[in-house]
C-alpha cells in the first residue's frame, strides 16, 4: 500500500471515529436536543457527495470514511427524529 492511502485512511479514520462519541451520547442519553437538525442534514448530503466522488475516482480511502461516516451521522439523525417524536 502506497504513503498516500495509508495517510488517508488514518485520516478517514479518525475523522470518522470522531462520531462515535456523539452516536453513544444521542443513544445513551435517549435525547437529541443538543443535535442541530439542519446541520446534521447538510452533514450527511455532503458526506453522501464526497462518497460518490470517492466512488467516481475509485478511491478507497474517501470511500472507507465516507460510507461509514455517512452511517453514522445517519444514525445521529435518526436518533434525534425518533427521541424528538417521544417528546412530543
């Protein structure tokens, strides 16, 4: 594997874990207040263009982190949306 992919996948990486701490909190906590819709909205459309660019130049690191970040902001959103719907 060549320095390039091995920088972005570390990158991708950790970018990416960086939303495991939230999907913990959102799901533990039972409560999306704290999470603002419109941005996690604009996340996630963003996140599904850079996969798609990732998928047009066929690289694997953009891919990686994206599919799985995309993931996970998903699950973010849905949480918020469903723990919203309890409240009301």
């Amino acid at each position: 594997m060549d320095h390039p992919t091995l920088l972005g996948l570390c990158a991708g990486s950790l970018t990416t874990l960086a939303f495991v701490p939230q999907v913990l909190k959102t799901w533990r906590s039972k409560s999306g207040n704290d999470i603002s819709l419109g941005m996690f909205l604009l996340f996630s459309t963003g996140v599904l263009l850079w996969l798609i660019y990732g998928i047009l130049i066929d690289a694997l690191p953009v891919i990686l982190a994206n599919a799985i970040t995309l993931l996970l902001s998903l699950t973010v959103l849905a949480l918020k949306l469903r723990y919203r719907a309890r409240e009301t």
